[in-house]
C-alpha cells in the first residue's frame, strides 16, 4: 500500500475512535439517576467540545463545594442561541442532571433553571433547548 494511502487510512481509524469515544457520555454520566442542585456560578467556560459550569453548592452542613456541569456540545448551544455571556457569575441557578459515575461533584446537565430571569436550559431528547418566562 502506498504511503500517503497508509497515512490516510490510519487517520481515517483515530478519528473514528476519537468520534465515539467524545459521544460516550453514558459512560461518564448516569442519567437514569438524575439529581437535583442549587448553587451559584463561578464561572461558565464556554469551549469545545462541551461547555460547562462551575457553581457552588452549599451541602447540608453548610461547607461550600465546586459542582462541574457539563452540558451538549457548543455547536449546538451556539444554534439555540447560548453564548459566552448566557451565564455570568453571581447567577443563581438549580441543575437537574446524571451525576459522574466516577467522580464526585459532576453533572451532565439535563435541566438548569435561572429564576431571576425565567431562563430555562434543558435536553430534549438529544437535543438542547432554551426558553424564557415571558
């Protein structure tokens, strides 16, 4: 076989297994469990290939911890119009989500609401969705 044919076939096998290693988040999440969080952002890193949050969470004996929410992938975030300011910190928000199977203090978010302005984020199916409260 020609070199540059190997070249291409050998790419061609990493990223397929780069392809569905990324869409495994049953793997990483249960979401068959889902939990229910309320705290505040500290920061929303809005990168490829899925954004996230960073909130507190006070538990029940008032010690503040770090959640990480991961949500769907920018690209569609960037379709139903979230953007690098959609959530700033200081925000109030409560998540619904599959939390880490093998680590704590993750979330794949199903589900985040923002009362102070009626924000509402949520998976439908596989896909993201964003409404208001008019």
């Amino acid at each position: 076989m020609p070199r540059s044919l190997s070249a291409v076939a050998f790419g061609l096998l990493l990223s397929g297994s780069t392809i569905s290693a990324h869409h495994a988040i049953s793997a990483i999440y249960d979401n068959s469990k889902p939990i229910a969080i309320q705290g505040t952002v500290v920061e929303f890193q809005f990168v490829n290939p899925h954004p996230f949050l960073v909130i507190d969470v006070v538990d029940e004996h008032g010690k503040s911890q770090p959640w990480k929410l991961e949500m769907d992938n920018r690209y569609e975030l960037v379709e139903i119009g979230v953007a690098v300011d959609t959530f700033k910190h200081g925000d109030r928000i409560v998540a619904t989500g599959g939390p880490a199977r093998g680590r704590s203090n993750a979330l794949y978010a199903l589900r985040i609401d923002r009362a102070a302005d009626g924000l509402r984020y949520e998976q439908i199916g596989t896909s993201p969705r964003i409404t208001r409260a008019r």
